[in-house]
C-alpha cells in the first residue's frame, strides 16, 4: 500500500475519532474547563514537570497563548507553577494533589464516557476493533 492512501486513510480517520470519542467527553466538561485546559493537564500529567516553553512548543500555541490558561488552572488549584533553581528564567509546571485528582476522575469518567460508546456495538465488532486498536497502537510506538 503506498503511504499517500495511508496517509489519506489516516486524515480521513481521524475526525471520526475525535467526534465519535473525544467530543462527547468535552462536551461533558463544557463551561468547567476547556479543551485546551485539559490539553495543558495532560501534558503535565505525561510528563510530571514541563516548563512552558516545552508545554507552548507541545501544544503548538505561543506561550503568550498559553500563559493566561496556565494562570487560570494555577488559580483553581490544579497545577503548580515555580522558577527552575538552576535557570530563573524557566518556569516549571506540575500537577498538583489537586490536579492528580482532577486526572484520576477524569481518566475514569473518559472510560465511563467510550464505554457507553462502545456499548452499541456487538461483540465481534469490539474484538475487531479492539484488536484494531491495539495494531495501531503498536506501530504507532514505533515512529
């Protein structure tokens, strides 16, 4: 198979994807924390500590894009901000006991959230596409 019609395989894939799987869990939390809040949560939580120009560079936004996001969740508790020792300039994020909480609920109630959306398909569809999955998984890791 050439990579072109992977590569459209793959475009095409994708907004399926995010419709059918992410939408619905930011649908959930609309008007509490935005896509962009939890994009930053979950690079924080991916990493443990990320100084903002490696969170901005990762989320490709600008750190002036980022910063009021960042002072929002440091506000509400869920990620600690603090100057590098060795170079005052940098700004390190971490989650704080907080914003490990927010994770674990949110990691659980996005399981709750595919599982309804799984809930519709028959058995040998989820073996298929769970076998799928962990394909694509598994050369995913590989790039």
């Amino acid at each position: 198979m050439s990579d072109i019609k992977i590569a459209q395989t793959i475009f095409q894939l994708i907004p399926s994807i995010d419709a059918k799987f992410m939408r619905p869990m930011e649908q959930h939390y609309a008007g509490d924390i935005t896509p962009v809040q939890i994009g930053v949560l979950l690079n924080i939580r991916e990493r443990v500590v990320l100084t903002m120009t490696a969170l901005a560079k990762e989320m490709l936004i600008s750190k002036q894009q980022l910063t009021p996001v960042v002072k929002d969740l440091v506000s509400r508790g869920l990620v600690k901000k603090e100057q590098d020792c060795k170079d005052r300039r940098l700004s390190l994020l971490s989650l704080t006991p907080l914003g490990l909480a927010w994770h674990e609920d949110f990691t659980k109630l996005t399981l709750e959230i595919l599982n309804d959306t799984l809930d519709t398909l028959d058995e040998p569809d989820l073996a298929c596409l769970n076998n799928a999955f962990m394909e694509i998984h598994r050369i995913i890791q590989k790039l």
